[in-house]
C-alpha cells in the first residue's frame, strides 16, 4: 500500500471517529411513539427563526435563569405555517402536522436531530410542571452556504398563575420573532 493510500484511510478513520464522538455528545434519547407533547400551562409561546439553519440541534434552558433543562420533550413537527397564520381552527390545522421526531433532554439540556430534510418545521419544547410550550418554527436546509450552523435555544417559561400569560423575560436572538398565543384554561 502507498503512503497517499495510507493517508487517505488514516483521514477517513479520523472523520469517522469524530463523527461517532460528535453524535454521543448528544445526551438526548429518542421518544417512544408513546410519549406525547406534555400539556402546557395557559399560553404557547411561538418564536419563528428567521436563518436557515444547517441542522436542528441546540439546548432547552429556562427563561429567567437560562440554566439548561433535563427532561424537556423536543420534538419535530412538519407544517408548522398554522402558527403563523389567523386560522379559524388551529386544532384542525394542528391535526395536518405529523411528529417526524423527538427526543427527551439529558442533564446538559442538549437537542440535536441528524438527516432532517431541507424545509420548515415546528420545533416544540414542553416540560411538566405548570411550564408553557414553546413552539420553534425553523427552516432548515443543510446543503445552503447561506444556512447558519448556530445551536438553537429553546427556552421554557414556567407560567406562575393559572391562565396568566408568561412573562415575556425569554430571550430573542435577532433572527428571531416571538408572540403568546393564549389558549383554553386547563
């Protein structure tokens, strides 16, 4: 075998090593078909991105702390444009959107998706225990030199009073759009 054979086998050993290692940093474990988005308090919050991004990877934190969170349900979501317009039945609309994944965080509060297909998702953030959901929506485009490689920040807002809205302290990059979407009173 030649040195340039030699090397190129080296190279390619390497890459795939750091792959493998790059994926395991990732503490998030896959949902079972069972585990569904935990009910959220009185509002959801929506944030639309406005980059593309490269991947969907990134970390759930709470809002006022911005301390990571284990055990947050992230979830991919497909038609995720019912957010974003006035919609007359957005539980119809809602019942379009079909889960293409989903994960549950480790104690680094980490996300990360591999082999998401180029187009626009709904990134959905829930955790028990009086917090709202926190609705993503991404675009996502792997391929595009204009895609950003930035992690994205999930935050969860912890709703304090029942049907009071949260307290808008999350944070926004400047890509970023956000409202509160009220919705029925548990």
């Amino acid at each position: 075998m030649n040195k340039t054979m030699k090397l190129f086998i080296a190279t390619s050993i390497l890459i795939s090593l750091a792959s493998a290692l790059g994926a395991q940093n990732c503490k998030c474990v896959a949902l079972k078909r069972e585990e569904l988005t935990r009910r959220g308090y009185s509002a959801d919050i929506v944030v639309e991105e406005r980059k593309t991004h490269k991947s969907l990877s990134g970390v759930a934190r709470l809002s006022n702390t911005d301390q990571p969170l284990e055990n947050v349900f992230v979830e991919v979501f497909t038609y995720p444009e019912h957010w974003l317009k006035r919609h007359k039945d957005p539980e119809a609309d809602s019942k379009r959107q079909i889960r293409i994944a989903g994960c549950k965080t480790g104690i680094d509060g980490e996300f990360c998706f591999t082999d998401i297909p180029q187009g626009k998702y709904e990134l959905r953030f829930s955790l028990d225990g009086g917090f709202g959901i926190t609705h993503v929506i991404v675009k996502v485009d792997p391929k595009s030199r204009k895609s950003i490689g930035e992690k994205i920040i999930g935050i969860i807002e912890l709703v304090l009073n029942r049907g009071a809205a949260p307290n808008n302290s999350f944070n926004r990059s400047a890509n970023s759009a956000a409202f509160i979407r009220e919705t029925c009173c548990l």
